[in-house]
C-alpha cells in the first residue's frame, strides 16, 4: 500500500514538475500571468509529492517491508533503526530520490527568495528548476524507481553493505548532495537571465547568496566525505583523485571561481558573460558528476551499481540541460557587453587571476578523471592516473593562488595601490616565512622543499585575513558581514593550507608484527600490544585489539583496533582505532593474523590531519556568515558604502 | 568460540591490507613503501599495492621485496610489472607519446589562460586610463 | 564560430567520448595483455598428478598449447570446465593447467570428480608464476604458438564463440602453409 502510495506521488510530482516547468518558461515569453501565477502553487505541489515519496520510501525501511525489492537489497532485520533510515540513499535507486527531495526543497527556498523579484524572472528561474525536476523524476521512474515490489516478498533483506553502515553514511551524502543540487538554483538564474536576455549588477546580488550557501554546503559535504574515509578504510589515507571524489571537487572549484566573479559583476558589471558561464558550468558538473557515478564508464570503488542503460539516459538529459545552456549561451551571451576598466593591480585583476587559475585547476582534475575514458575511446590504449599526476599538475594553478590571495585582498576595486596597506603587507609576509620555516625545521624532522612554502602561505593569507578586520576594530568602525564571512573563509582556507602541508610532510607510518606484550616504537609514541579478543556487535561479530599508547613515556590511552565480520553479507571490515593526541591524530589498523599469537599492525601519526576537516567547515562558516549580510535582504535597494580602511581613497589623496 | 572466530578469519580469502615484513635497510625499507604504493592493485583496481587486502596483492609485494633484495633498480622492477601487466598498473602515467596529452594539458591550459587574462586586463587598464570618474568604490 | 560557441562545441566532444565509453563499458575492467606478440615465459614447474616430474616451456615448444590458470577456489573456472574438456575431445590442441595458489588434495579430487581437460598440470604454489604471465584473475588462458609467441589472451571463462572465432582459425591458419608447401 504505501509503496504504491509512493511511486503514484512520484508520477504526480513529476507531473507537477512539467507543468511548473512549461508555466515558468512559457508564461512569460507569451507574457500570460495567469500562468506565472501558477508557477509557485505548482513548486508547492511538487514539494508535497516528492516529500510524500521520500517519506513512502523511509517507512517501507523502517517497517522492514522485504516486498520492496529496493528495501530488500539494502537493508536487514538486524540492522539497526538508525542505519535502517540511512539506508534509504545507501544505493543507486534511493540516493536519486534523496536528489530529487532536497531539489524540491531548494526549489521551494528559491519560490520563497525569489517573491520579491520581478515576477517574470521569478517564473523563469523557478521554470529552469521544474526542468531539472522533471528530467530527474522521469529517468527515477523510467530506470530506477525504488518502490518496485518483489514477487513472492523476501524473508529477510540482503542488509547494508557494511562499510556504509557507519554514521558517515547520515551525514555525508544528505549533505553533499544539498551543495551538488543547490549549484541548480545559481544554474537557473542564468538560465533565467538567458532566456530574459539581460544580465545586470542586481541578477549577480541576486544570485551570490544562493552560490555561496551551495558552496558552503559542497564545501561541509566533501570534508564529511573525506573524514569517514579516512577512519573507515583503515589506512589513514584522505583524498586519493577518486574519479567519484573528483565528480564532488570540480564542481566546488567552480562554485569557488563562480563566487568571485559574481563580486566583479555585482560590484562593476564586468564579466559578465564569463560568470552566466561560469553559473552554467558549475551545475552542469554536478550532472556530468552523477553520469560518471552512476553509468559504469569509470573504474572506482565508490561507484554505484551501475548499467549502461542508466547512461544512456542520464547522457541524453546531459545533453539537454547542458547542450541547450550551451546553446542559449552562445546565442545570448555576445549581447553582454560593458565598458568598465580596471588597472593592472586593481581587484578585479587579482580576481581574473583567481579565476583563470580555479578554471584550470579544474579543468587539469578534469582532463585527469576523464583520461582513462579519453584513451581507451580514442584506442590509445587503457591508461591509469592517479595520485602521482594530480598532485603536481593541481598544486601548478593552486600554489599562485595561494601566493596572490595575500595580495588581492588589500587591492582597492578600479584603481590599483594599496598605499598604507602595503608595509603591513610585506611585514605580514616576513612572519609568515619566518613561521613556515621554523615550524617545519624547528618542530619536526623531514619534510620537503615544499613544506615551508605551504606552511608559510598559510599562515600569510591567515595574518593578511586578519590586517582589514583589525584595522576596522582598532578605528571602531562596524565589519560588515560580507567582509567578516570572506575573512572567516580565508583564515579557513590558511588553516587548510598549513594542515595539508603538514600531513603530506609529517606523516610517520609503520606497518610492524607483533606478538602479546611486544612493543613498537614509532617517533616519539610507543605502541604497546595487548592481544587480541573475540567481540561481538548488533549485527556482526569479530576480534578486538588491545593497544597502550604512550609518548616518551607519558600515556596517551588505551586503543582497540577491531576487525568485523558482518554476518550477513560475510565482509570483513576493518574498524581502526583513531585517537587525537594534542594536534596529532594516532590511527591503529588490525592487520592479518600471523598465527601463535602474532598479528601485523598498522601504525600511523598524523600530525594537524583533523584540522584539515575543521577548516572546511570554518570556511562554509564564512560562507553562512558572508550570506547574512543585509545587502542581500532586499531586492533593490543599494548596499550601503563602507570605504576600505587604510587605503588611499581619492579625496584624501586630494 | 574464540577458535571459531579466528578459524572465519582463516577462510575469508582477503588478506588484510598490511605487509609486515620489513626491509633489512631503512633506504631498502623506503624504496620497498615508495615501489608497492605507486602500483595499482589489479583486482581492487582503485587501491595501491599497499593497501590492497587480496592475495594477489600480498604475491605482488613479495615479488617486489625480493626483486629489491635481489639488487634490482626501482626502474627495473617497474618494467617487469609494466611487460606484464601494462602500463595501467603504475598510478602515474608514463611520458610517452600516448600520454604526452595528458602531461601538457595543464601546463598548456595555465598559459593560455594567463596570456588571456593579461589581454583582458591589458583592454580593461587602457579603458580605466580614459575613465576620468571615481565612483566610491567599497570592498567585498 | 565566435568564442561564444567554444563551450558548446567541448561540450558535444565530450558527449561523444562518454557514448563511447558507455559503449564500451562492459569491457572497461578488461586489461588488454602487453604479453601479446611477446614470447611466453620460460617455465619448469612440478606437475600436479606426480610431483617428481616436471613440466616446462621446453617441452612444449614446437606447437601450438592453451594455458590455462585456474583453481578449485574459483567459481568460474567450475563454470569454464566443461568448454575446457570439450577442446581435450576435439583434440587439435592440448591444454595445459596451471594450478594457481591451490590445495593439492582439493585440486586432485576434483579433476577426479569432473574430469581431466589437461594434457599436463603445472603447480604455482605461491603465485610467482602467475605473476610472470600478468595473469590477475582466475580463469585465465593463453593462446602460444609453436615459436613460444603469445598469440591471443583470454581473460574470464573461454566461450564457444571464442573457441570458434578465435582459436580454431589461427590453428588451421597456421596448418595451411604445410599443406601448401606439400602440395607443390
């Protein structure tokens, strides 16, 4: 019954979404308003649908109704409620259900920020997200409906694969997917300008808030992503180029590129046309993302089941969303012109850099990803990129970024000069290189030639962050939000900057064989091995190591490494022990038993790693932070002028 | 029960992850971790040879470690995997003529786009110089 | 073409690189041999039915063979056994098994049990051979020609349309020349 209930909400919710679609981009092209007033009744409905299937899908879970095919491959008697729930989006069919859900929720936010503009643009962006709507429920329901029944209903279900049955599995895809989805609201804001044929300062202020909480979002998602990786898989590793994690970063390093640009364009009306392009880009790699995760084209081991007939037809709606953005792009955008300059050193310079160098970071983690699939199609031969060609070819865009970020910040809009701010500046860059080295020579032995550089950038764009807000508490002058969520952010970034430079550079790993009561010595920590001992859980049984950790005597804790078999589905998993010591985190990985007592272990400090997730999330803060500024409350009125402190400004130069 | 659980462990095929035997020579010990964590696994294709918990996994390093006790060069030992088992077991592509693409697209792209970034600012400043007004200007 | 249309026209590159990786995605976990036109590897290994005999590459040069790797512990080679006892009965070429990282107790009863497809067994007991042949999977067969050449490999299960499109011919194709030369 409730299935059932769920899959007709679904073919109504798609239905609503055509309808909201066809009124939102006919409605004003034939100018009716009877139909633009239809648009936001129809987002409502659809909302309503997709939330009455969402929920159809969460109680067939919950109840264990095992005739649900669906409910029946992912989930188990003996599982437990909470990853009973979480299962939901566990697999290809639900994870697509979760899409179309929090696109129905976006779209309902988007109905409600959007009431205050113009009515016909209005339309059209909500018409733009109908489309999207649309394409996605009708491939859901054509290739992957999740309340398919099983005849006769199973016994018992086939349980969660038991690497996801882990509370990264709650967070991770929910929130990442809310930025993937949420980059199709800046997406149909330049569709709506598009088909408007008109682009100005107001549609950039009006699409930033939006960009920026999709990128908040992304930035949180990707960091959660990161996170259950590293504790989950057992050998400490964090971002390995995945083509599944790269699907998640291009669209982030876009978001990133697109957030800057729309400054330019609110703030002058320049590049225009490169950020419609830039909006159009983003989402459509958040598409292309899902074709890759889901069609079978790439060899990973986060891909979902995958089949060509589900590529196929993700690839025609990519080539209709896309191909048609594309399309509309290059027959409206030589329209966008503007007449504004700005000088060499000026901030829409520093910008135009950002952007160039994000634009081919991306594009380099692009031609990486898609590689293997470009030779193998052109019969060059099967290919294999990994780490060892990302990490230099990324870290050529990145590391000039990093370098002129300190800079830009300071540079005044138009006009170049950074006057009195240009001492700071220099003095800022000293104690920067001075901390990088120190920190990399004093407190630790190793590293590379890179490691003062990254721990020195840093730490410079964290003390040039902080230059304008210092200066604006030392005068008693108010921060706006805007400037305080873009320092948040940098400093974030700093942080992530210095964290990554020390775990890439500071690692010490072991692998060793112990028996009971032996110990390991690795740097300063020394691992003491207690045996091991039978443990049992809710829904699979295993061994349980016993580790004492201490540091230069000193005890640090008590560790238990375990190994599970879940009994269900027979896998082994490895659940290693993850402790944070000072700024350090210690991981402990069970390894194989080597008979008579002897087991192998693996041995791993990481110094500064858990700060690297801790920065993510201090960036979206600034994201947050950056968004509530009272310029974007309203729909016209123009933000309030707040000189640049410190800098030279024309009159007082006189 | 214990001896039931420990007998599972013996069944399952994977042998988890870690090769815990150690080289005789830290230099030795370096090239043996650098070598088996730039392989890729061929059956877990997204792992690396370190990582990797299957058999043929744990075979691979030990051919590799007695490869480097042997006296064999880091060169040597990667061609015997790459005659074998092709170029898609290394995680870094080669700079061959089929690669060549792939090691020059972002050198390329950064060039052109720093070239095109200059042009734009290059038409921007020159427009600023004929502009005589100063609207105030704020920041963010 | 203004620049406009730059990213319209990547975009439709790139839509058609993706068709044809979903074309050819059911192959996409296949590695192609880099032994192919190369010569096998040498080998001499003790046999499986009597451990002081030994089989080698030397005793085989001079004619055609299929290598076959395989195990008891591997599901699809149960699945291939039968093809492979259908080549034995056609008897134009001899197989030769190479028992990979398995039980000799297990190994024996079982040809016992199913049947014999091989002319000789060689014993890889600790995987070093298969390595040398870059076999990653089990069931794997070469196709080596009588100049010790690895003509074609074949990775999973050989099929009957492999067995007909693929084997056979090379091995009449290679007949043909004698037959030529003693007719004239």
């Amino acid at each position: 019954m409730i299935p059932e209930l769920g899959q007709f909400a679904l073919i109504l919710a798609m239905l609503l979404a055509g309808l909201q679609a066809f009124f939102g981009i006919v409605g004003p092209a034939q100018k009716r308003d009877r139909w633009i007033a239809a648009v936001t009744p129809a987002v409502s409905g659809q909302f309503v649908m997709v939330a009455t299937a969402m929920g159809c899908l969460v109680a067939s879970f919950v109840a264990n109704d095992f005739s649900v095919a669906y409910v029946a491959e992912n989930s188990n008697s003996a599982l437990p409620l909470f990853y009973r729930v979480a299962a939901v989006w566990g697999s290809h069919s639900g994870s697509l259900i979760l899409w179309i859900f929090l696109l129905a929720c976006w779209t309902l936010a988007a109905a409600f920020g959007t009431s205050r503009l113009p009515k016909p643009f209005a339309s059209r962006v909500l018409g733009v997200l109908g489309l999207i709507s649309f394409g996605f429920l009708l491939y859901t329901l054509a290739t992957s409906n999740p309340f398919l029944r099983l005849d006769p209903p199973w016994p018992d279900g086939e349980d969660l694969n038991p690497i996801l049955q882990d509370p990264g599995l709650a967070g991770h895809p929910p929130i990442l997917y809310t930025g993937y989805v949420g980059l199709a609201v800046a997406f149909a804001f330049a569709g709506a300008a598009m088909l408007e044929g008109r682009l100005d300062k107001d549609w950039a202020r009006w699409t930033r808030p939006w960009t920026t909480a999709a990128w908040a979002f992304l930035s949180c998602g990707i960091a959660l992503g990161s996170w259950w990786a590293y504790y989950t898989l057992g050998w400490g590793g964090f971002w390995f180029w995945d083509p599944v994690e790269n699907a998640s970063f291009m669209p982030w390093l876009m978001a990133t590129a697109l957030i800057h640009s729309l400054a330019v364009t609110e703030k002058r009306g320049l590049f225009k046309s490169w950020t419609l392009l830039l909006a159009v880009l983003a989402f459509s790699l958040s598409l292309v993302g899902t074709f890759l995760v889901r069609s079978g084209v790439l060899v990973s081991v986060h891909s979902f089941a995958a089949s060509p007939t589900r590529g196929t037809f993700i690839l025609a709606f990519l080539i209709v969303m896309i191909g048609g953005a594309l399309a509309l792009y290059a027959w409206r955008a030589p329209l966008l012109k503007s007449d504004a300059g700005f000088e060499l050193t000026a901030r829409e310079s520093f910008l135009l850099f950002n952007n160039i160098l994000l634009v081919t970071a991306c594009a380099t983690v692009f031609a990486g990803t898609m590689a293997p699939l470009i030779s193998s199609a052109l019969g060059l031969g099967k290919l294999s990129v990994g780490p060892p060609y990302f990490n230099p070819t990324f870290l050529l865009s990145i590391l000039p970024l990093l370098a002129l970020l300190s800079v830009g910040i300071h540079a005044r809009w138009k006009r170049g000069s950074l006057g009195d701010r240009a001492r700071v500046l220099i003095l800022t860059l000293i104690v920067a290189a001075v901390i990088g080295c120190a920190i990399v020579f004093g407190l630790f032995t190793g590293g590379r030639v890179l490691s003062p550089i990254g721990v020195g950038l840093g730490v410079w764009i964290i003390l040039s962050s902080l230059i304008d807000p210092i200066d604006r508490l030392r005068r008693h002058i108010t921060i706006p939000r805007a400037v305080l969520g873009m320092t948040i952010a940098h400093i974030g970034l700093g942080l992530f900057v210095i964290s990554i430079t020390s775990v890439e550079a500071f690692t010490a790993e072991s692998d060793v064989a112990l028996a009971e009561g032996a110990t390991a010595k690795l740097g300063a920590y020394e691992f003491r091995f207690e045996g091991v001992k039978p443990i049992e859980g809710p829904n699979y049984s295993g061994v349980g190591g016993t580790v004492i950790v201490t540091r230069n005597g000193a005890p640090v804790g008590v560790m238990r490494p375990e190994k599970r078999e879940y009994w269900v589905q027979h896998t082994v998993t490895t659940a290693s022990s993850i402790r944070m010591y000072r700024t350090s985190n210690i991981l402990i990985a069970l390894g194989q038993d080597l008979g008579g007592g002897r087991w192998s272990l693996r041995l791993q400090v990481r110094p500064l790693v858990t700060f690297i997730w801790l920065a993510a999330f201090i960036m979206a803060v600034g994201g947050m932070v950056a968004i509530s500024d009272r310029r974007y409350r309203s729909a016209r009125v123009e933000a309030p002028a707040v000189s640049p402190v410190g800098a030279v400004t024309r009159s007082e130069a006189g | 029960m214990a001896a039931l659980v420990a007998s599972l462990f013996l069944w399952a095929r994977p042998a988890h992850a870690i090769a815990p035997e150690q080289m005789p020579t830290p230099q030795l010990e370096a090239r043996y971790l650098a070598l088996i964590h730039g392989f890729r696994c061929m059956q877990c294709q997204d792992e690396s040879l370190a990582d990797s918990p299957v058999n043929l996994a744990a075979d691979m390093r030990r051919e590799i470690r007695d490869m480097l006790l042997a006296g064999k060069s880091d060169e040597q030992i990667r061609d015997f995997m790459v005659s074998r088992y092709g170029y898609f077991i290394l995680f870094k592509p080669p700079f061959v003529l089929k690669t060549a693409w792939l090691w020059l697209t972002p050198g390329v792209l950064l060039l052109v786009g720093v070239i095109t970034a200059l042009t734009v600012i290059r038409r921007r400043a020159a427009l600023a110089a004929t502009d005589l007004e100063d609207n105030d200007l704020t920041d963010a | 073409m203004n620049r406009f249309t730059i990213p319209l026209v990547a975009f439709v590159l790139l839509v058609a690189v993706l068709a044809i990786g979903i074309r050819q995605s059911p192959e996409k976990d296949l590695i192609p041999s880099p032994l192919i036109g190369k010569p096998a590897p040498d080998f001499s290994l003790p046999s499986l039915t009597d451990p002081g005999q030994r089989v080698s590459s030397t005793q085989l040069r001079g004619h055609w063979y299929l290598f076959n790797v395989w195990g008891t512990w591997c599901y699809a080679c149960r699945d291939e056994h039968p093809m492979l006892l259908k080549i034995r009965q056609a008897g134009v070429i001899p197989v030769i098994g190479l028992d990979w990282k398995d039980d000799r107790g297990d190994a024996l009863s079982f040809l016992k049990d199913q049947g014999d497809p091989y002319q000789s067994i060689a014993v890889d007991h600790d995987g070093s051979e298969a390595i040398m042949w870059g076999v990653y999977g089990a069931p794997e067969s070469f196709l080596v020609d009588p100049q010790g050449i690895v003509v074609n490999k074949f990775i999973g299960p050989i099929t009957e349309q492999q067995w007909q499109q693929q084997i056979l011919p090379r091995l009449s194709m290679s007949a043909a020349p004698a037959s030529a030369a003693s007719s004239s």
